[in-house]
C-alpha cells in the first residue's frame, strides 16, 4: 500500500474512479457517517471513509489487484471474526451481489494463512449496506492526504 499526500488530486484515475457513474452504495454504522463504495468498468475500485477511526480516508484498488467484494450476513461477519483461519470457507458462502444488511468483505490476492489475511488487500466493513441512497455529496480534494493505493 502506498499512501499519497497531496494538498488536491489531480491523478486521473481518481477522479474518474469517485463520480456518481461508479457510485454502487453506502455503508452505514450507528454514530458515524457512510462509507461510499465504488467501481468502475475497468475493475478500478474504491472507498470514501469519511468516519473512519483514524480520521477520513480514500481507498483506491487498481483493477490489477482484481479486487472482488462479497456480501455476508451478520453471522457469517460474527464466524469471521471469530475465526479468521475460515475466512475463505466463510466468504465461499456469501453473496456476489449486495443486499440491503449485509456486511461487506473486500479482498485481493491470495490467502495467507499464516498470517489469516489476504496478501495484497482485505477489509470487512464496518457497517451494513444501504441501498437505493443516492450518491451522498463530497469533495474529492477534502481526501487529498489521505489516499491510500493497492
């Protein structure tokens, strides 16, 4: 992972990457603002975190990293959680597509057991999935220094 600081973002595949076309859905917890999902047809994917823990952050996954996103229940999110060594048996059980409640599970490359993780990229979401929201409003450059890129 790299992580840019910029004071704007100017790189193209950013900005092509975090318009209303690729906008998918959001992810809400209690207590913070939605997490904004994306992807574009070049397999480009990416993230607007504007409550993150550490502050905001912008995720951007090249379509190299062939990134894939699956949709869990709140049981399978609590199995995985509980026992991160069955994470690719758990996630073999969720769902290409998204749905309203679910948790979302990113990963790219391959798994590495021992260290219970894939190797290039793997985030379980925080919040649930909300669909049919439009996009919420945003200014790209308020993520400037905080972009980070697999």
């Amino acid at each position: 992972m790299d992580r840019d600081h910029l004071d704007v973002i100017t790189d193209p595949e950013l900005i092509n990457l975090f318009v209303a076309p690729n906008f998918r859905f959001v992810t809400q917890a209690p207590g913070r603002p939605p997490s904004l999902y994306f992807a574009d047809a070049q397999g480009n994917a990416g993230r607007i975190r504007q409550g993150h823990d550490g502050g905001p952050e912008l995720d951007f996954i090249a379509a190299g990293n062939h990134l894939t996103r699956v949709y869990l229940t709140q049981d399978q999110m609590n199995q995985m959680q509980n026992n991160p060594a069955n994470t690719p048996a758990i996630i073999a059980g969720g769902s290409a597509v998204p749905f309203a409640g679910a948790y979302v599970f990113e990963y790219a490359g391959n798994w590495d057991a021992a260290e219970d993780r894939y190797d290039v990229y793997d985030h379980l979401s925080g919040g649930t999935v909300v669909l049919g929201q439009p996009m919420p409003q945003f200014d790209l450059d308020d993520y400037a220094n905080v972009v980070n890129r697999w």
